[in-house]
C-alpha cells in the first residue's frame, strides 16, 4: 500500500476505503469508510469497492493545486530514503471554505468571521512514511513550519487535524504563537475556541518568532 493510504489509514483517521452509501448526502464523513474493501457497512449494508487516496488521484490534485496558486513541498530524508513530506499553498480563508470545507457549510462563515480577506499559508498535507520511520517524525516541525513560510511569503499557518501528536507538538515548538480551535464533540465542549468541525483548526502566528 502507498505511503500516502497508510499515513492516512491508521489512528487517528481511519480512512481505508471511498464511502460505498448509495444515499446523496453519504453517511461516512467525507465520504471515506475505516472499512477494509469488501467488508459490509452496518449502517448502509454496501461494501465499499475502492481504496481512499489512489496514488494517480493524489497526483492529479497536487499538480491541480499547484497550477492555481502558490505552492510549496517540504521532504525529509534518512538514510533509508524519503521519511516525510508535507505541502502548502496560499489562499483566503474563502478559498479554503470552498475547496477543504465542502462538506461543512458553517465553516464558509467561521472562517471569514475569524479571518476575513487576509491569505493564509494552509498546511494541506503532512504524512510520514512509517515503515522507514516508524516514530519522531515530527522532530523538524517548526523548522518546516518555517522554511514553508518563508517559501510562500505568509505568516501565518492554518490546518485541521486530529493527530494528538501534531497537537502537542504544535504547542511546545509556539506556544502562545499557536491557537487551536477545538473540534466540535464531547470532549471539546467545554473549551472556550470551538470551530464547527470534526477536526480541530490550527493557527501558527510566526511573526516574531525565532528561527
């Protein structure tokens, strides 16, 4: 399996296969299922057919992407190869609602409240290889974090996740300098930054910030 399919197959995501619901609005958020293909859904009672993430998929939209607007990759290898890789681009938080956010409609308005007109460096994708590196993947963040911003000319990133260990690693590499929003569920209802999604949102101010 690709490295992409296995970054994004396991905890926290669980994105294993294209939601196989027959329904217009499918049941599976973002229309990806945690089951094995072939495996019968107890929701809907389809089994899903096709992998989540085809290598020739990704490709498309990486190139789509990049020929839009800026862009930026950021690699790191070992010497058992490519370990992890990461890309950016820039847009306004309009942008962001309408190509990441389609399928969460408050987060059109979220956004322009939060943000308004300004661009903002969004952190698309970061996935490590974990066959070649199983753990400490992360231990270059803010130093990607920076060499992306500076690419791109932004001083400020935004992203969503629900990777617990991106979380932490975000508050001891900024500090004060990071705000996370928390996902909308049981456990994030009593914090006071709350964003209308299922993940949580992100905010890196690197004015300022030591290099």
């Amino acid at each position: 399996m690709p490295v992409y399919q296995v970054a994004y197959a396991g905890n926290p995501w669980y994105e294993v296969s294209k939601c196989a619901d027959t329904e217009k609005t499918r049941r599976c958020a973002g229309g990806l299922s945690s089951l094995a293909l072939g495996q019968t859904c107890e929701i809907c009672g389809n089994s899903p057919s096709e992998a989540a993430y085809k290598a020739e998929e990704l490709i498309k939209t990486f190139k789509e992407v990049a020929e839009r607007r800026p862009s930026t990759w950021y690699t790191e290898e070992g010497e058992v190869g490519l370990t992890l890789a990461a890309f950016a681009w820039t847009a306004t938080p309009l942008v962001i609602a309408n190509e990441k956010y389609s399928d969460v409609p408050a987060m059109k308005d979220w956004l322009s409240d939060n943000f308004g007109s300004n661009n903002l460096l969004w952190l698309d994708e970061i996935f490590a290889d974990l066959e070649k590196s199983p753990s400490g993947n992360l231990a270059n963040f803010k130093q990607m974090c920076l060499t992306m911003a500076k690419s791109l000319e932004c001083q400020t990133i935004a992203f969503r996740t629900k990777n617990e260990r991106l979380l932490s690693s975000v508050k001891n590499n900024f500090g004060e300098k990071a705000t996370v929003y928390g996902r909308l569920s049981e456990t994030s209802k009593e914090q006071k930054l709350k964003v209308p999604d299922r993940r949580d949102f992100v905010v890196i101010d690197l004015d300022e910030v030591e290099q």
